[in-house]
C-alpha cells in the first residue's frame, strides 16, 4: 500500500508539475522537481510502515537516496528517449518509466538501504545436529 500511494503521489506532483509549469521547466524540471518531493516523503513512509526500522535515519537517508538515484538517472535517460524520439506524450512516457523504476527502487531499498544487518547468531548454514 505505502509503495502503491508513493507511486501515485510521485506520479500525480509530475503530472501537476507539467501540466502547470511545463511551458517553463520543461519535463525534466517537473521529474526533478516530482523526485525531490516524492523520495523524501516515500523515505518516511517506507522506514516507519513497510521496513519498520530505526537507527541513524541521516545514514539511511543516504542510502535510500542513492538507490533513488539510480532511478532518477534511468529515469533521466528513458524520458527525452521516449519524448523526444519516440514522440510519445510526457504524462504517457512517465507512467511507463515509473513502472520500471519503483520496481527498481524496492529492491534497491530492500537489500540495500533498509537492510537490516545479521545478528552475530544468525548464519545461513544448517544447525549441525550432534553424534547420533
């Protein structure tokens, strides 16, 4: 659900953004300006409802905003590709690439930037079962 209402919240500030300041910021303006947005406010929400963690929240900041990097910048690549040789309408191609791109984001956030380290207990080997 949090995935699914950050998703819309992202997609709905780029639609508001190029449907009102387009003609000014360009699509890029409005992705940059929708990322900025979106990615903090999906930082607090995915911390505190889907990975239910806590420690240094400026590390993990960090973190998950590097992971929302590599989105932007498949982002950043995809769009002018799509609008601009493609022709496709920029609330169209957006859809399309943040279909791609929160896929990208989970599993970037899962293993990297809410990943929770392993207690010195906890291994991956079977437990060795004593002398029968």
């Amino acid at each position: 659900m949090v995935g699914g209402t950050n998703t819309v919240v992202g997609f709905v500030l780029y639609s508001v953004l190029w449907l009102t300041l387009g003609h000014v910021i360009t699509y890029f303006g409005a992705l940059y300006g929708s990322y900025a947005l979106a990615s903090v406010l999906a930082f607090f929400l995915y911390r505190r409802f889907v990975f239910h963690v806590s420690g240094n929240a400026w590390a993990m900041f960090l973190r998950f905003q590097s992971v929302y990097i590599v989105s932007l910048a498949i982002n950043t690549l995809a769009l002018p590709l799509l609008i601009e040789v493609l022709h496709w309408n920029p609330l169209v191609a957006q859809f399309a690439i943040t279909l791609v791109t929160t896929m990208v984001s989970y599993i970037g956030h899962k293993f990297f930037s809410f990943r929770r380290k392993k207690l010195p207990f906890e291994n991956d080997e079977e437990p060795v079962s004593g002398p029968e």
